[in-house]
C-alpha cells in the first residue's frame, strides 16, 4: 500500500531519469518515495530518452507501491514538455526545482490541472512539491506554498542551497544547519511537511547519524541520493522498540497521575507534561502506522 500521509514517506530517494540500471536498483531499496529526476540528474543531451519512458516508469513504481514522483525542470525552460511526458504515467507528486515564488506553484498547478483533464485522472490528486534549494527558497517556503492547494510537502536543498550560501560543503552540515532548522519552522507553521536535505556523501552511517539528528529537530521525512542509504535512514525515522517503551510508559504514568488529579508525572528522569504527553502518544502512533 502506497504511503499516501506525507508524514510516513520516510525516504525520499533522487535517482536519473533515464538510466534503466539505476532505476531498478530504487525499485529494489526501502525508499518510500522515489524521484526520477529530470533536472540535475538528467544531462541535457539524455533528457528526451528520459522523457519518451517516463510515463512507464511511474506507472511501474506506482503498481509496485512506491510513491512515484517526477522532478521537471523549470516551466520557463523545459519543464512543460518534462510535465506532457510525465503525465501520462499518473505521479504521485511532481517536484519543482529551484522553487522560489507562488506564482510558479500557481502555473504549476494550472498546467497539471490541464493535464489532469486531458488525461481522465482525478482533479486535485496530483501533487506538488517544490524544492527550495536556494537562500530566497528557504525563507520565503511559506508564501511559496500558498501558491497551491496541492502542496502538502516540501523538501530541503543541500548542494545547491550551499552553493547559494557560498558555504563550504562538509560531511557534518554545520554548514546547512541554520537552514535545516530554519526550514522546518517555516514548513510546519505553514502547516505542511517538512522533508530534509539529502545527505551526499558515501556511508551509510554517516547517512543514519544525520538522519537521527533531523529527526531530533523533528523531521519525519529526508531525502537521499544512494539506495544504499534508504535502510540506515528509515531505521533512523522509525520509532525503535526503545522508544516505543519509553513512550508507552510516558502515557501509562501520565494518565495514572491525571487519574490521582496531579499535574504531570516523573518517568526516567523527565517530568512528563501535556506536551511530551502529546509526543509521546504521537510516537506511539507513528510506531503503529508504519509497522501497518
């Protein structure tokens, strides 16, 4: 079953649009989501092989129960033939890069909407996720998304943000870290879902540890540009057994002190009030939904 709540597509996985190999190695991994990206991961010359299998390959990944998502190119370049290619194969979400403005989310949404219609699809089932990769992207995330009502994620740049920054790119991020935090306030008080930045290096731990800390700052989604990273990042946005039992003796303890009519309770450490009362139920839930 696809996972359609944008809060448990753990795993956004960026592969090529149009190498074959590549992309049954991303059908192959635990990634929720994954991206066939016909922008940076498509060289020009390669971009109309890419588009005449497109549809297909959305198709595939769709029956095989991933999230299918097509990254296009700007609209004021390529980007609308990118989308009639796109289309046809019904994606779950289409992402646009460089997103910077509501307006391009409005063009955006009318040229699906269009399709939508040409195509018998539903009105209004295709996503739209813009990917803010630049500094103007970040801080602006929350007037962008109101350029529609199909946006309901949006997604962290990491390569080009840092080239926008002029910062120097190194495997611990302190580099990205005021955006990372800056993003995920800006997503969630515009009330959609935050997905962080890829992490671009090669091991998979250094995947899992970044992964842990976004989770810390309360991502429940990222992004990611190797297969091989899908398992350690999944493992690091999926509640453990651990949590689960500390979680679970949060709401036993609480509930019993509410019972006595006190405030809060004690529990390893930690005064549990309402608010981790809240978390705690919401790890609980979480932990159900993604083992269903």
């Amino acid at each position: 079953m696809t996972p359609m709540d944008p809060e448990l597509r753990r795993t956004w996985l960026f592969g090529p649009g149009a190498d074959a190999a590549a992309h049954e190695a991303m059908l192959a991994c635990p990634a929720d989501a994954l991206i066939a990206d016909l922008e940076d991961f498509t060289p020009p010359q390669r971009r109309p092989q890419a588009r005449e299998n497109i549809s297909a390959l959305l198709a595939h990944w769709r029956t095989a129960g991933k999230v299918a998502v097509v990254r296009i190119n700007d609209l004021a370049t390529d980007g609308l033939i990118d989308l009639q290619a796109a289309m046809a194969g019904r994606p779950h979400v289409v992402a646009y890069p460089m997103a910077a403005s509501a307006a391009q989310m409005r063009a955006l949404d009318e040229a699906i909407t269009a399709m939508e219609n040409t195509l018998g699809i539903a009105l209004g089932s295709t996503e739209i996720m813009p990917v803010c990769e630049t500094a103007l992207g970040v801080v602006d995330v929350r007037s962008i998304v109101t350029g529609s009502a199909r946006i309901r994620c949006a997604l962290l740049g990491a390569e080009d943000l840092a080239s926008d920054l002029c910062a120097e790119r190194q495997a611990d991020a302190n580099e990205l870290d005021y955006a990372r935090r800056r993003f995920i306030l800006e997503c969630r008080a515009a009330k959609i879902e935050p997905i962080d930045a890829p992490y671009t290096f090669s091991d998979a731990e250094g995947a899992f540890n970044e992964a842990h800390y976004s989770r810390r700052l309360g991502y429940r989604s990222k992004s990611l540009v190797r297969p091989d990273h899908a398992q350690s990042i999944n493992a690091a946005l999926t509640p453990s057994d651990e949590d689960v039992r500390r979680a679970s003796a949060m709401v036993t303890a609480f509930e019993a002190a509410r019972a006595r009519g006190e405030d809060r309770a004690l529990v390893d450490g930690l005064w549990v009030e309402v608010p981790t009362y809240r978390n705690a139920l919401r790890t609980l839930e979480r932990a159900r939904r993604l083992a269903a």
